[in-house]
C-alpha cells in the first residue's frame, strides 16, 4: 500500500516507546482505517481516533464530534466526549469526559513536503475519576490534523500521530 502513495501516519505508543508507519486502508461514512505492517489497525474521524485494534486494552469507540467542532475551527469552549472500552469481563463500558478546549498559538510542523503554519489546541478532559490532556496541531487552511497526541485508554495511555505527505 506504501509504495502505491497511499496516505501514512506515522503512530508512536509513548508509553512503550514503540513507533510505526500505518498506511491508509479504507475510508467509509467518514471514518479511515490506518493500517500497519504488523496488523494493528487505527480509526480516524476528520484525525481524532475513534478507534485501536490490537494495541492492548482497545479503544473499541469513541465520539468526539463536539470536541472536533471546536478544535477543527481553531475554537475555544468545553465539549463532551465518550469513550467505550472492553473490560477484563469482556464488557463494553462507556465513559463519559467534560473537556477544556484552547489555544496554545500558532505553531510550525516539519511534514516534510510542507510546513504549514498550524494552531496547537489543547483538550484537557476530566471524568469523576480519570483526567488526561490531548494535543492537536490543527492546519486551519485545510481544517486538518497535521499531527496530535490522543490519549486512547488506560493501557495504551497516549498515541503520538503525524501525517507523512508523499
């Protein structure tokens, strides 16, 4: 699929140390499915993760459409988010976050091919009894996720992610 010139995230798992280059597989109602060379899959919508398979502890869904409404324009307010994950029971459980979405400023990301000027936005989110920080650095001009730092469970804890042009 790489050599083809399909689209390419670079994913790092912080928490593990462990990076790899997952190409575009498909795209359907919105929602892209990245796939790496080892059969991990990431789902997308719009750049925020909806979706892990294979990582561990799965994010098995997720809804942040009043998150990236937000982010995407470059917007400050407070969002809702939900979560569901598979439990040790094999029990889907859905949690629910209040976010703080900011600014932090214009910022410049290395794409490679291109350097857009980019808005880093903040989404700091909390439940009863969780809290975590995501990053997104968001090319207005083309209302896209040049890259991001997305927490996607307790497991896994945070994924870097980074556009690859060709």
């Amino acid at each position: 699929m790489l050599e083809a010139g399909a689209p390419a995230l670079i994913v790092a798992v912080e928490d593990r140390k462990a990076t790899g280059l997952f190409a575009l597989e498909t795209r359907r109602r919105g929602i892209a499915t990245w796939l790496s060379s080892d059969g991990l899959t990431l789902s997308t919508s719009s750049g925020f993760v909806v979706a892990t398979r294979g990582f561990g502890g799965d994010l098995l869904a997720s809804d942040a459409t009043q998150s990236e409404a937000l982010i995407l324009t470059g917007r400050a307010g407070v969002a809702k988010r939900f979560y569901t994950f598979l439990n040790g029971n094999d029990e889907a459980v859905t949690r629910s976050f209040v976010c703080d979405i900011s600014s932090r400023g214009a910022r410049r990301v290395d794409l490679g091919k291109r350097e857009p000027v980019t808005r880093l936005m903040q989404e700091r989110c909390q439940s009863l009894d969780q809290s975590f920080q995501n990053l997104y650095w968001v090319d207005l001009s083309r209302r896209e996720i040049a890259q991001s730092r997305q927490w996607v469970g307790e497991f896994s804890h945070a994924l870097a992610l980074r556009l690859v042009l060709r």
